[in-house]
C-alpha cells in the first residue's frame, strides 16, 4: 500500500521569524505524525533554519526549486548539492508558476529531475493543464506530453524513488478545485500511462499528489480516491492549524 505524502509548498511567503512561529506550531501538532509523510518546502533563506528546527521530529524538509548544474557562475540559482547540504530530501520540480512566469519547458525540468534523482534527492514533479486546455477537451494530450517529457530518458528504477503532483493550473491559488472524480481521473490517466511507459510495478509503486487549492473540508474526499496518493498544499500550508488538518485527513 502506498503511504500518503503531504507536501506544503510556502512559495513566496514567510519571513525568517515568521518561519519560527510556524515550524512551533507544526513540531507541536505533526512533530510524531508518521501515519503520512510530512514535508515543508519553505524559501531557500529559511532552510537552514527549519532544518535545524526539525531535528528529532518526523517531519521532512524540502526545497521548492533547484537547477540542473552542481555548481558554477549560474548568478541567483541554487544547486541540489547546496539544498542537500542544508539537509533538504524533496524539491518540488516544474511547478506551473515556475512554468508560468519563468517559461520553465518540460526539457528543463527533465534536466532538473535527473540531476536531483544523481544526488538522491526527492523530486516532487508537477504537471498539470490550465482552464483553456481543458475546455478544449485536451487535459489527456497536455498531461500526457508533459509526463513523457519530464521523464524522457529516465530509468524505470529512478521513476519510484520521485513523485508527480497532478496540479491542474485553474485550481491553483483560484479556490476552484477539481472535483475527486475529475482528480481522480486524471491520477488514474498518469499511472496508466506509467505502465505503459516503464512497467505495472513502477506504476503501482509511483505516488502521486493532488495540488490545486486543498483545504481541510476537501482534503480527506480527495484522498480517498484510489490513485490520490497525498497532497502538494499551496495557501492552506501556511497556517500550522490548517496543515495539520489536512495531513490528518490524510
């Protein structure tokens, strides 16, 4: 059986101080929780400091971006090394917003996946279409391509040690969520497609999240569909109370 993840991605928000008052709260509620998997992605300034916060707690600390080179003069990017440096397991890759206003490509992403997996980080990789894709009636071609590049070239044994966050982009920070069986179906589609790409055994083993406006009076019906493997939180990560809430339901 696969264990649920729930992921909080903090995006652009919390301030040094702020992080302490959140990281307390959540070390009070979560800091023993092991029934899921339990990660913070905060912004790189606050790294270091949750990842010091949360030792000896059950809680697991991610990044929300990483690039694809070791190192080098690549002005304002961060590498997988420094992120596990700091003690970072998870980064989130290809994220729409990252997609969005960074004109992030599947190519790109690719990259990032496989240098991620080499330095035995856990990339949480994101797909997903927008509004306009599916009222076309595209979401299974958009996904489809998006999956088929993000993994090109990568091993059938790399595929199970990552994660996909199906985050359709119209429900992202918009309120809208997509109902459990629009999800689940979508879900149902990528492991599928999986399958056919590497084998049953990966596509059984494979997590995937839903993202896209998750909230405690919704999380608990999402998770209980059959390919729903966990949760990538965006706005409701951001209160310890609210977190808490919906890794329970979980």
């Amino acid at each position: 059986m696969r264990k649920k993840v729930i992921a909080g991605n903090w995006k652009m928000y919390k301030d040094f101080e702020e992080t302490k008052t959140i990281i307390n709260g959540l070390k009070e509620t979560l800091g023993t929780y092991t029934t899921s998997t339990v990660v913070v992605c905060p912004p790189f300034t606050s790294l270091t400091l949750v990842s010091n916060m949360l030792k000896g707690t059950a809680i697991h600390l991610g990044a929300q971006n990483m690039y694809f080179e070791t190192e080098g003069a690549f002005t304002g990017e961060v590498s997988g090394k420094m992120l596990k440096s700091v003690g970072c397991e998870y980064v989130i890759l290809g994220h729409s917003e990252r997609r969005q206003y960074f004109g992030e490509t599947d190519e790109f992403i690719n990259k990032k996946a496989k240098k991620a997996l080499e330095l035995e980080l856990i990339p949480i990789v994101c797909v997903g279409e927008t509004l306009d894709q599916r009222e076309k009636g595209i979401t299974k071609e958009i996904v489809t391509a998006q999956v088929r590049g993000v993994f090109k070239d990568i091993t059938a044994e790399q595929v199970r040690k990552l994660i996909i966050a199906y985050e359709p982009v119209w429900a992202i920070g918009t309120g809208k969520t997509a109902t459990p069986a629009q999800a689940q179906e979508v879900h149902l589609l990528i492991r599928t497609l999986i399958q056919e790409m590497f084998n049953k055994e990966t596509a059984e083993a494979l997590i995937i999240q839903y993202g896209g406006s998750v909230k405690p009076e919704n999380a608990a019906e999402l998770m209980k569909q059959p390919d729903i493997d966990g949760a990538l939180v965006g706005g409701a990560c951001l209160k310890a109370d609210s977190f808490t809430a919906i890794v329970k339901a979980g």
